[in-house]
C-alpha cells in the first residue's frame, strides 16, 4: 500500500500497517489502482484504512491514501469527483475503476466485489479520467460572497444594539470612552463571528458533509429571505427576525455597564444571539466554501466577509464619535427598518436559490 502524503499523527497510524511514502502513482499495467481520502481525526477513516490492509496481499493491488486536509489532496479528490460526475457527501472516499465509494459502510459493503471483478477482469486507474485543463481550483463565488456580506451588515439586529450602547454612552459626556468601548464591542462581534465560521467551516471538511450541508444551508437561507419579506408587509408579526426578549434584557444590562469588560463580554452575548437574525446568509456562506474553498482560501474569505460585516459598525461608531446623533441613527433605522428588510429578503432568496439550482 502506498501513501502520497499525510498529516504526522496518520503517518503513525499508518506505519503500523507497512505504507510506503512516494510522491506520485508508480504502478504496473496490470496491477489494480485504488485512491482512498480520509481526514485526520475521523475514526471511521481509520476504522476503513485497517480493514482494507487486508486485501493489500498481492502486488497486483496499489492503494494510495490522502488527507484531505492537505490543499493539494483536496483538489485531487475534486478532480476525480468531477471526472465521474459525483457529489461528495461521507467519508473515507474511495475510488476505485469507474466508481466512488462513500462511507465506511459503503466501502465495506461493496469493495470486495468490485476489486474482485477488477482482479479478474482489470480496470482502469481513476487519476487518467482526470483532465487537467478543464478542472478550476476554486469555484468561490466571490461577488456573491461580498453581495452576502454586505446585506448582512446592515441588518437591524447588528445595528440596533450597537446603537443603544452609544446612545447610553453619549449621555455620560465621555467621546474617548465612547470610542473604547465601541471599538471593543466591534472587535469582539469580528472575532466571535470569524471564529465561529472557522470552526463550522473545519468540522463539514473533517466530516466530509459539503454537499448535505450546502444544500440545508440554502433551504435556510430561502426560509430566512421568505421571513425577511414577510417583515416588510407585516413587521413584527407572527415569526420573526429579532434577538429574542430574554436576551435583550441581558443586553441591556451589560449596555448599562459601559465598561470595556462589559462591551467584550456584550460583543460576544450578541454575536450568538442575533443568528436568528444573521445566521442564515452566514450558513449558506460557510456552505458554499466548505465546497469549493481549500482551508487557507477558506480563512481568507471569512476574514474578508467579517470586515465587510463589521465596517458599517465601525463607521456609525465614528459617526457618533466626531458629533452625530445616535439618536438620529436609531431613528432612521426604525423609519427604514421593513425597507431594510425587504432588500435583504430579495438578496437572501435570490443567493438561495441560485444554491439550490447549483449556481452557486
């Protein structure tokens, strides 16, 4: 059995069971190629690797493993996938002829019978469907990525609680106090929020549920733009986009503090609580690079979505800051709030649909 490359804590793993390192598929004409992708950290992966060691008994069967996890790997696994036109949705992966093995349970299921076949019949290595040119490394969509970001800036939640912080604070006299504690309460919603796609986007890579998620994560955020309509006609009513009650009470407690401690701790309380209100175009952001994006991409875009999300934030703190009126801004988003909603809903439906039509 060979190994094209792995992380270390796999290597270890591996070792036990005689893989040898190389760089690329060395294997004779006559010899049964099989390609099989795991992630490190998933048990069923090594469940899979110690099982198939046993029909590695002859020097007619090559088997290559890879980490997805690895960039490169990855865009392996997208290009076998795409040469035989099939989703990804479980792992390990394995690929072995004119077919993809997902699952554990698959794998083991019908394995046996399709290296038999290939024994005795032989098969084609998967690596010479591949066409190099006709294969992109990233898909990300970005003008629909910073579109998302942008009208997920100026939702009412985002926006009203940080406007109630400021109108409390301009009425202690204090603009440098003003500034702090702004400033810490932004920093905080950035990195909850940039942390939080972090972690959602590296467990669907580890689990290997792109596709399962990419689609719910559209299904939500056409429910939320149905939602966000419905807002415009009838704001407030029935079910809504808001922070829940319970949780505006504890807002406002720690708006009242006007510490920095209390703004972090504030930054962090709303990050979580406001999903109901921003969590929907966030998922379908996080599904669509889960899909497309390698891990360093993956990071990139996220720190790129969040300062796009923060900025309007920013800007109204400086506002307030050099002479506005916090309440005046309040005002206006009350005034314009269904409006707001009815632009964000368009956005949110249009971006879910084009997901689940496979535009996106």
């Amino acid at each position: 059995m060979h190994l094209k490359k792995t992380n270390l804590l796999l290597i270890i793993f591996l070792s036990t069971i005689l893989l040898e390192s190389c760089s690329c598929p060395l294997h004779g004409e006559n010899q049964t190629v099989i390609h099989i992708f795991v992630s490190y950290g998933c048990e069923s992966c090594i469940r899979t690797l110690n099982w198939i060691q046993k029909y590695n008994n002859s020097n007619s069967i090559v088997i290559y493993v890879y980490d997805i996890y690895d960039d490169e790997d990855l865009q392996l696994l997208k290009k076998l996938a795409s040469a035989l036109n099939v989703s990804l949705n479980d792992i390990p992966i394995l690929f072995i002829n004119m077919t993809c093995l997902q699952g554990e349970s698959e794998i083991k299921r019908e394995f046996p019978n399709l290296l038999e076949k290939c024994i005795s019949g032989g098969c084609i290595d998967p690596l010479t469907l591949i066409r190099e040119d006709n294969v992109e490394k990233s898909s990300v969509n970005l003008p629909i990525l910073l579109v998302a970001a942008a009208s997920d800036s100026i939702n009412p939640c985002a926006l009203s609680v940080l406007l109630f912080l400021l109108m409390y604070i301009s009425t202690l006299g204090s603009g440098r106090r003003l500034l702090k504690v702004g400033l810490a309460y932004i920093l905080m919603v950035y990195i909850t929020y940039l942390l939080a796609g972090i972690g959602i986007f590296t467990t669907v890579r580890t689990i290997g549920f792109a596709n399962l998620f990419h689609t719910a994560s559209a299904v939500i955020l056409v429910l939320v733009g149905v939602l966000s309509l419905k807002d415009f006609f009838y704001y407030g009513k029935w079910l809504s986009l808001h922070i829940p009650k319970g949780t505006q009470d504890i807002i406002s407690t720690f708006v009242k503090a006007a510490t920095l401690p209390s703004a972090i701790i504030l930054g962090f309380i709303v990050s979580l609580f406001e999903l109901p209100c921003t969590g929907g175009v966030y998922l379908a952001v996080l599904a669509m690079l889960s899909k497309s994006a390698t891990m360093l991409e993956g990071v990139a875009y996220l720190m790129l979505y969040n300062i796009i999300f923060v900025l309007p934030l920013l800007l109204l703190l400086l506002l307030v800051y050099y002479g506005s009126s916090a309440e005046r801004f309040e005002e206006w988003r009350d005034r314009h709030k269904a409006s707001i909603r009815l632009l964000e809903g368009l956005i949110f439906l249009s971006i879910g649909v084009l997901m689940l039509m496979g535009y996106v």
